[in-house]
C-alpha cells in the first residue's frame, strides 16, 4: 500500500463535487457586476471558477449560479490565471430571498446594462 504524501492528499474541509461547467454572474460587495463567469467543483464550503483573463476581482464577492438561481457571498482563497478557488462566507440561498434591486438584476437577461 501507497502513502499519501501531503503534496497530493486532498485538504478540503468539504469534499467537492464535479459538476458540469455551469454559467455563473460576480458582483463585488456592492453588488456591481463584474464579470461572467464559469462555476466547477462545488462543495458545501466554495467553488472553482473560471473567469475571463486579465479581470481584477476583490478578496470578497457576490457569486450568481444561474443553474440554481442562488446567490453566495464567497472570499477568494487563490488564483491561477484564469482559474479562481472561492470559500462560502455565507452558503448559497435563492435568489427570492434577496430583494436588492443590484442583486436581483444578476438574474436578469441583460444584468449588465442595469443601473
């Protein structure tokens, strides 16, 4: 039998699950959009995104998942390029229980062009 090292043994405090790539909306903690962006590997505890190259994002978001109609508030834990690991601060709820107009406009087919 095989030892694990620690490079290799999965840390997670959650175990993840791989999910089909699904669409997803950032929104920084005011609630203005940021980028679209693609949601992988969910868990209880966060998420694996891929957003576009070059977007500067904060340490705190607002994560849409537009398959779930949910909203998250999530910290960025790392990054590299292209590729964003995020932790819930608060767990995913739907998005009826928000009544933010900000907010809710995440939902909406033309999210980005709302005031």
């Amino acid at each position: 039998m095989r030892s694990v090292s620690a490079a290799t043994k999965d840390l997670r405090r959650h175990p993840r699950q791989r999910t089909r790539l699904r669409a997803g909306r950032l929104a920084d903690a005011d609630n203005r959009f940021l980028c679209d962006c693609g949601i992988y590997d969910v868990s209880a505890g966060g998420a694996r995104l891929s957003i576009p190259e070059g977007i500067t994002l904060p340490e705190e978001l607002v994560l849409y998942d537009e398959l779930d109609n949910t909203v998250a508030l999530a910290t960025i834990r790392w990054r590299a390029g292209a590729r964003v690991g995020i932790a819930y601060d608060v767990a995913p709820a739907k998005m009826k229980y928000f009544s933010s107009p900000k907010l809710r406009a995440l939902s909406q087919r033309y999210y980005a062009l709302v005031d």
